[in-house]
C-alpha cells in the first residue's frame, strides 16, 4: 500500500516537474523569438497613427499607470524590456511604452 503511494507521488511529482521544464523552455522560447523581432520606431506609419512612445511619461495618455506591460495587446510582462504586441505585427514594443489602443490586461 505503502509503496503505491509513493508511486503516485514521484507520478505526481514526475509530472509537475515535466510541466515547470516546458514553461520555463517555452518561455525561453518565446523570448528568444522576440529578441530576433525588429523593435517599432517611433516615427512609422502605424506608430504615429496610434500615438505610439517608447516612453510612456511623453505620451498623452489619460491615466499615469497605462504602459504597455499591462496592456491587453502586449505579450511579455514588466520585466521583458521589449515584446510582440498584437498591434504591430512582427516587431516588438517597449514594455514602458504606450499607445492610443491601451487596453487594461485582463
Ligand atoms: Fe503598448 Fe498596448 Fe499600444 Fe501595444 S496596444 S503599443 S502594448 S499600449
């Protein structure tokens, strides 16, 4: 009886592990294929049109805490410096930029 237990859990144990492995590996992943990505400038089309700032404290925004790290659009968290954002396919934003679509992460 005993020895089933302990069984199930390296099982359990087994299993969680596998899980942590392929998020911190994906997570890896996804960071390194942002890396490759081209940064937006400033001073293109769709970025001028969306009000788009590396730097979100020169923008007009309407409230101090919208910055793209917690936008909706924006893919990584407060600590990936630049990340894909779904507005600007195949290149990444500042995570302290903003732009006129901020949206709160929901
Ligand atoms: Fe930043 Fe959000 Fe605008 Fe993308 S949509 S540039 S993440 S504020």
């Amino acid at each position: 009886m005993k020895r089933s237990f302990s069984r199930s859990k390296r099982k359990f144990l087994g299993g969680t592990m596998a899980v942590v492995a392929g998020t911190m590996v994906s997570g890896l992943a996804r960071e390194a294929r942002s890396a490759e990505l081209p940064r937006v400038t400033e001073d293109e089309p769709t970025a001028v049109a969306l009000k788009y700032v590396h730097d979100a404290s020169r923008s007009a925004r309407p409230a101090a805490d919208q910055v793209c790290h917690n936008c909706r659009y924006f893919k990584g968290t407060q600590q990936t410096e630049w990340e894909r954002c779904d507005l600007f396919p195949g290149k990444t934003v500042n995570a302290n930029g903003w732009c006129n679509v901020w949206a709160m992460k929901g």
